[in-house]
C-alpha cells in the first residue's frame, strides 16, 4: 500500500480551563473532490513523560498505511501545549484528572468526525500508559481496545511516599519547583539499572542515535516539576488498585507490550502484574509480550519494524473484525 499521509493540528481547550492542548491528526491525504473513505479505526496515543507528540511520526504513519487514522496531543507541561520553554514539566499538584480529561476531550472532538461505528482504539506508552490505565476505567466504554505500552506496577508504599514527599515540598517551595531527590528517585532510578551507560538516558532505547536524538530535542528531558511527581505518583498509586481495575470493561481486549529490559515495567515483572490485576478484575481478553533485548521505548528500538506489525496485526484482530 502506498498512501499519502496528510498531518493536521489539532487543538483544544484544557479541562484545567487556561492551557491549550495542541496535538496532531494523521490520516491519508484526499484528493481534491474526492469522498473520505472510512477508516478501519481510529488510534489515539497517549504520550509519555518529558516528550512529545512528534516522536511518535513514524509509528503513525505506518498506522495509517494500514488503514487508520490515528490522533495524539501534548499533555499540559509537554511540547506545543505550553506557552514557555519553562513551562516544560511542569504540572499541578492535582492534575490527575485534567490529564485524563483532557485524553477524553481530544477523543469526544475526533470520534465526531466518524462514524459511530468505527473502532477507538487506545494507545498509551509510559506516563501515558498509567494515564491510560486510570481513562479506561473512567471511559472505557465504547473502547474497541486498548494497547498498553511500557507501563509499571510500582508498589503502592513508593507511589504514597513519592506523593508524599512531592506534596511536602510543593506546599513549601511551589508546585513548580525542581528536586533533584524526586527525579532521583523517578527517572534517575531507571537510569541506575543500565550497566555501563554512556548517557543517564540509556534507559530510554538500546540504539544510541534515538537516545542522542533525544537528548538534542528542545521538548524531551526536562526534569519534571514536584507538581509533576505528585501528579504522577497519584496515577501510580491509582492503578494498582483493585477498585481501579474492577472499573474496566469486562469485554476490552488489553494488549501489554513492553521492552524485556525495560526498568519501569521491572523488566516484565511489573507488566505481567498489571496484566493479572485485570485478569483478577474479570477483564477476559488481557494479554502480555514482552520484547527480548528492548528496553523501554520498543517504538524506537532498531527492532520496531516487528512490533509496529505485531501490534497492528492484535489491533485487527480485536477492534475491526466487524468492519473487515
């Protein structure tokens, strides 16, 4: 198949009521006159932490190749979606709900365009695979299916002290203030679990030119506010839960994916024990795979030709047989 993509923004207001969401729009490109064909589906990603929709190019148009359109946005203190440089990291103490809203914001404005019959499919890869985890048991309803991609389990004592400790200093030194002890114990941990690295973000991706080129864009990296920590120790600690889990459609299909030698998902231990707890919640159709010598972002990894496909070929079987 050889087909045109076309790139469009997208924007919104924030459910925080003052920032703007910017993300992007992939879908073929039409000609002029020319009847939009119906997608097999559509996939929104959900982006991780420090990042931004960008990165994330390659894999969607290889998606809509395939047949899909696919929709993204910058979490509030994330690429485009801030007005400052600064403001990168930067987040509230209780921005939980605004990220999650805002996830369901950017679908209520792209389901509009399609038919109701068309597949939703989920995508969401690190921070945003907890984002995820917590929307879906929220607005998992009318969800085709969701791939969760470099996610965690973290035991909840860790999300509760980290919570803890952020919300202490955000009370006494602002919510937008910088601890190297919080990123310490966040990102800088991760970092500590690669032997030999040659740079502290080894742990993103096994090829050296991804982590360069990481390191060298403007809209990756910057240490996150302890508002940040707070909001993220409150998904951490969300997800785990029982109650969580017991919130998700028994019905969704939930595909794990992850890096075998990714350190946030514990190198598969913390992946598979997500996976159970859905399981455990009677979510029926759960399963895991998890990529040998891949650490944590698998859509960069030298590798990734196997997992764009392989997550393709799950999607297809799950969320579109009905439209194939």
């Amino acid at each position: 198949m050889d087909t045109t993509v076309a790139v469009a923004p997208i924007g919104f207001l924030s459910h925080d009521g003052t920032s703007t969401i910017k993300g992007l729009v992939w879908e073929p490109e039409r000609t002029r006159g020319s009847r939009r064909v119906a997608p097999r589906g559509v996939i929104q990603i959900v982006h991780g932490m420090v990042e931004h929709v960008g990165r994330y190019d390659e894999f969607a148009r290889f998606l809509v190749e395939q047949g899909f359109v696919v929709c993204t946005a910058d979490h509030i203190g994330h690429g485009k979606s801030v007005a400052s440089a600064d403001e990168l990291g930067c987040l509230p103490v209780d921005g939980k709900e605004t990220l999650i809203e805002d996830v369901h914001e950017l679908r209520k404005t792209v389901t509009a365009r399609y038919s109701r019959q068309t597949p939703y499919i989920m995508f969401g890869h690190s921070m945003g695979s907890f984002v995820t985890r917590a929307y879906l048991a929220r607005h998992g309803e009318d969800v085709a299916a969701a791939v969760i991609c470099g996610t965690g389990q973290q035991p909840l004592v860790l999300s509760k002290a980290g919570n803890a400790l952020a919300r202490f200093l955000a009370k006494t030194k602002g919510a937008d203030y910088r601890s190297k002890l919080l990123d310490g114990m966040g990102v800088g941990a991760f970092a500590k679990q690669i032997e030999n690295p040659r740079t502290p973000h080894d742990w993103v991706c096994t090829d050296p030119a991804v982590v360069d080129a990481y390191i060298a864009d403007e809209l990756c990296g910057a240490m996150f506010s302890v508002g940040g920590y707070a909001t993220l120790t409150d998904l951490t600690g969300e997800v785990v839960s029982p109650s969580c889990a017991a919130k998700v459609p028994k019905g969704l299909p939930v595909l794990f994916v992850a890096g075998a030698e990714d350190p946030v998902g514990a190198c598969g231990k913390g992946v598979r024990a997500a996976a159970d707890l859905l399981r455990r919640a009677g979510v029926q159709d759960v399963e895991v795979k998890l990529y040998e010598g891949m650490r944590h972002e698998i859509l960069n990894e030298p590798g990734r030709a196997r997992v764009y496909t392989e997550v393709v070929g799950w999607i297809e079987e799950h969320a579109c047989q009905s439209t194939s």
